[in-house]
C-alpha cells in the first residue's frame, strides 16, 4: 500500500536548511513566490533577527510555521553541562513561541563518554525539566529518534519504539514524536510504532528526504525524495493512516551538493520531487 | 555487569584484513610470533594462492582456523544476479572447506532497487540455495547483522533480532549468527537477543573493534578497542554468559588510518587493546 498521489502544494513544508545558502528574508519571499505552504525555522537562521518580526514577516507572506529546529542535547557526563542544556531548551521554547511555532524539534543528544542507557535517562529527565515552560509558553515538543550511526553523539533515540517509550514514560500531550524517514526507513517495526504513535495522538511532524547509495557524507549528503532507496510514499501513507493525513510533509535535506547548487533551480526541484516522489 | 578481565591471548583472532597492508605469507609469520591464537580469512587474501596450502601453514604455524570472510550478498533485482551470488557461496564454500575453516561469515547483502522486505527473503532464498553444500562440506554459516548504515547495499539484517528470525526460519544447526560490536552496540534489544541466539545454539561467532566519534569514514575508520563509545566488555558478558565463553574472540578493523601504520606497531596495539579494553 502507498498513500495517495500528492496533488498539490498545500502540504509541503521546507526547511530554512535546505537552502541554508539563502537568508531568512530571501527564503521568506522564495518560498512564498514558490507556493510553498509551510516553514521549518532552524534557530540558525534567526542569529542577530528579531524573532517575532520574523514570525511576523512569515505569516504576512503566507507561510505556515510549522516548528522551530532543535532543541534536545541534552546528555552529558557533567552535570553543569546538563544544566546549559536545560536553559538552552528553555531559550528555544521562549523563541518558538514568540516565533508563532507550535513545535520544537527535539534532537536529544548522547554522550560517548557514558552508556546509552544513561543518556536516554538524562533525555527523559532533560525533557521533565524543560516541560512545564512548553506548556506555559503553548509550545509541543518533538523527540526525533535519530539514525543509529548518530547515536555516539546526536541521540541515543535511535527507533520509533524508543521515542514511543519515551513518551510513555513522560505522559504528556505536549511531548510526542516527530518522524523522519531518512533515520527510519531501515527498521522493521516502522509501521507499528507509528500506528502506536498515532494511536496516542503523538505524530506530531514527518520530514522527507531520500538516502543516497552510496551515501558519501554521513550528515551532508542527503538526496531528493525519488534519488534514493527510501520508501517514502509507502511511509508518507503509514503515516497517513496513523492520523497525519493533514499535517504537513516537511522537506528537510541537508547536502553539501545542493547548497553549491543555484538555490532557486533547487527548490524548483524540491517542488517537482515533492509532487512526484513523496 | 561486564565481564571477567582477559588473561592472556588464548582466545585472540584476529581478521586478516585488520593488518591488510601485509600478505597473507607475513601475516601467518607475524601473527605467529606475536602469539595471536586464531585467525580469520578473508578470500581476497587468498587470491593467487593454493588454498589448502596455505591452511596448511597457518596450522602448522600454530594458528587457529575461525573463519572465512565473506560470502552472502545475496539479494538483487536480477535474477541472474541472485544466481551468480549462489554460485560464488558455493565457492566460497568451498575454499573454507579447502582452507580449513569450519565457517563462513555472511555479509547478507542489499539491492536499493527493491523494498528491504524483499531483500531479507531473497537473502532467506539464499542460504537455502547454498545450505546443502555447507552440510555437505562441514562449514556453517554465519549471518553477520550490519549496522543500519548499510542498509541500502551491504545488509538488509541489520539486528540481532533480525538475524535469530532468520535463523529460526532457516532452521538449521550449520546456519547461525555472527555478532559483531560495531554493527549492534546501539541496538536496546542487544543483550535480550544475544540471549536468545545463545539458547538456541546458534551464536558462532564474535567481532570487536570500537565506534570512533567522530567517525569519518562510513566503512574504514573503525577503531580499536578502548578508543570509541561501545561498551565492548559488557557486550563481551552477554555473549559469555551465552555459551561462548570459550569462542574466539576476532579483532576485525578496517581503518585507512591504521593500514598506514607499520603494521607490526599496530598489531602490538591490537594485543595491548585486546588484554586492557575488550
């Protein structure tokens, strides 16, 4: 089974990192020009703006905001460490809302220097600490489970069951789970978890992309969705299923290949391998 | 819990292709004298050579036979391919049998071109295709789980879990597991599976090296022991405590950094990380 043909732009979001090389004012106007619905906010982007006129700006040119990129980090052996990375999630939760976004993207981080057990619990714990000013501040958060190759330094989340447990641990409805093929398509159990997370009402976001073969960058080599071997239509359709069917599909492609790229000519490209490869 | 320090060398193998750079002529030599208990093969190593003879030479060196690397790459798009793949296990096979090795190791295989679903069949179709050969010849076979990162091309098995299923649908004493560190340490499953495989008789083998952060290369910056982020002695435990407390335990690393090495300083680091970190 695979979803149903995408028929129209109404669904598309794209990250301001997919086209990193452009500024947030140009990236405002672009994706607007382009018929793009929705936007993902990297914190990167924001450096030396104001957040809320940025916010603003966005709405005015039409664009959804869909979430703000990332908090998370939040293990470490020190324990002052831990402590930066608390307040530093607080800091984006205060810009996610004065941003006017609904989600922070969470990437929860490991230490190498400790077992995975015990940065999954400091995970847990980052996100306890950190929940009742995403309440207050109307902002949901997103584990993202990432890839395992990540899981020596950028999450020791690494399966969709993993950040389902998780959310059972914690029991909030602001604390659920953002899916993004490129770290999942591998696992058997896909399908069921995000049924199991869709069940509990915690699918909060989907990003797509393609994995390259062979993939030359363990970070920056990501591919167009239809480049790769990832079954994107079929997960796009689990996904669906579970609950998503109007929530947007969030390209989020990070490539050293086509940032050389002329920005405009790739997001024509995104636009065509949204329609037909997703 | 982790297990009992190493005492001596008794249990050491090491792949022919962690000291790459040196033929396999020198290797028998230097492994020899450093007093390395075991080694294992792999084929490219034996190219332009007479097999059996050279088993020979490392038994009469003193060194144990583990295994042969590598058969498997099973799955493909083409069925002529899937045939090609058969006959090349039934030689490799066959050189283990010459050789003297009482197991092949397979590295199951991916085709991108095709779902993971139909790959892990084909890979199932496979070692049925070879598996009266290896009765026949005395050799087992070794499913090696890979690392989710090579899930497009290399490995469509890519857990413990995935490898005992297969198993159990094989459902042969020659057809087993070989569970390797690098690929499996951030798996949550790990010690419940490697339970599993050792109850059902079918753990045949046990790699280690370490996961470096950061790691720069997808498949040649493996590190040794002691140097990365996995909990190799603990890991060590689970597969003891499994009912292979007195298998080899085989150093396999490939890392462009330590081929540049002079090897023999390299392989005295690989018996100091053997007896201090693994």
């Amino acid at each position: 089974m695979t979803a149903s043909p995408i028929q129209d732009l109404s669904r598309l979001c794209v990250h301001t990192i997919t086209t990193r090389p452009w500024p947030i004012e140009e990236i405002t106007d672009r994706f607007a020009a382009a018929g793009v619905a929705g936007i993902t906010v990297w914190r990167q982007a924001l450096e030396g703006r104001n957040v809320a006129r940025v916010g603003q700006n966005l709405r005015d040119a039409g664009l959804s905001i869909v979430s703000l990129c990332r908090g998370g980090f939040f293990p470490a052996t020190d324990a002052q460490q831990r402590q930066r990375a608390v307040d530093d999630n607080f800091r984006a939760i205060d810009e996610a809302a004065e941003l006017g976004a609904p989600l922070v993207v969470l990437v929860c981080g490991a230490d190498p220097g400790q077992p995975l057990e015990q940065s999954r619990q400091q995970i847990v714990d980052g996100i306890l600490a950190v929940h009742d000013r995403a309440v207050q501040a109307n902002v949901r958060l997103g584990i993202e489970p990432l890839h395992p190759m990540y899981a020596d330094t950028r999450s020791a989340i690494n399966t969709m069951r993993q950040a389902n447990d998780a959310c059972d641990q914690i029991n909030s409805p602001h604390v659920g789970v953002v899916v993004d093929v490129y770290h999942l398509w591998w696992d058997p159990d896909l399908k069921r978890e995000i049924e199991r997370c869709g069940r509990a009402g915690r699918l909060f976001a989907f990003h797509v992309c393609d994995w390259r073969s062979p993939t030359e960058d363990m970070l920056n080599d990501r591919g167009l969705m239809g480049e790769g071997c990832i079954n994107v239509c079929e997960i796009r359709g689990w996904v669906e299923q579970a609950g998503f069917g109007h929530g947007f599909i969030e390209v989020e492609i990070f490539s050293d290949r086509y940032w050389k790229m002329d920005q405009g000519e790739f997001l024509a490209k995104i636009k065509e391998a949204y329609l037909s490869h997703t």
